[in-house]
C-alpha cells in the first residue's frame, strides 16, 4: 500500500454526500445528520493488514482488511455487506455489495488530499480531506 495514504485525514468538503446516501437507502434523519457530521478518517497498517478509521460525532466505524481478499463489513448504515479493497495504479477501490446492488468507493491521494469518491449506480459524491 502507497505511504501517502496513512495518518489521521479531516473531511475539508463534500460533494453530493445526501444524494450519493439517499441512492443507497439511507432514510432521511441518519442522512441529515451524516450530512452535517465532519468524520477523521485514520489509515493504517500493520503488515498486509491495512485499518481504516472513520470517527464522527454520529459514529463511529472500523475495517481491517488485506488487499484484494474480501470481508464481512457492517457500514455506518448498518447495511451488512461483503467487500473488497485493492491497489489500482495509486487508488484504493472499496467495492461493498449486497442484496444485488454494488457501491464503490475510490480513495487516492492527489496534492497531499485525500480524495474519497462514492458511486452508486450514477450518483457520485467527492468528500476531500486533509491531513489532521
């Protein structure tokens, strides 16, 4: 995994984080609440078994994970999920899938921020950090 991506990252913006929320069925009041919140996110590792962090005043979320094999991830919307993460040319793709529908999440590093883009089906969301 590429050293960029490890420390302590503050969400600094958000792009259509409701929609991108609302495409995966998360009701209104979580939404409106995880709207507001401004989540450190913390990756780590520890040999081949990478952490990623997510701490907010709503929730907070956990996964440990080796690259390209799969998990069992319960996500902050308490959606039950199986996913995997793997290293493409300096991008960390997160793909979650469940009940026959597939999210990914693409994070990268581009001018010391951490660029986080969600899609669902055609809704796409960009949450930027910085390092904290």
């Amino acid at each position: 995994m590429c050293e960029q991506f490890l420390g302590t990252w503050k969400l600094v913006s958000s792009e259509k984080f409701d929609e991108y929320m609302k495409e995966l069925g998360v009701g209104f009041a979580t939404r409106k609440i995880a709207g507001v919140a401004k989540p450190n996110v913390i990756i780590s590792h520890n040999g081949d078994n990478y952490t990623i962090k997510t701490e907010s005043s709503l929730k907070n979320t956990e996964i440990s994970f080796k690259l390209g094999e799969e998990f069992d991830e319960t996500t902050a919307d308490d959606r039950k999920v199986k996913s995997v993460v793997t290293l493409d040319n300096g991008t960390l793709n997160h793909v979650q899938r469940w009940d026959g529908k597939e999210t990914t999440i693409k994070r990268k590093v581009e001018d010391g921020k951490l660029i986080v883009e969600c899609v669902m089906n055609n809704v796409v969301s960009t949450r930027i950090y910085e390092k904290a």
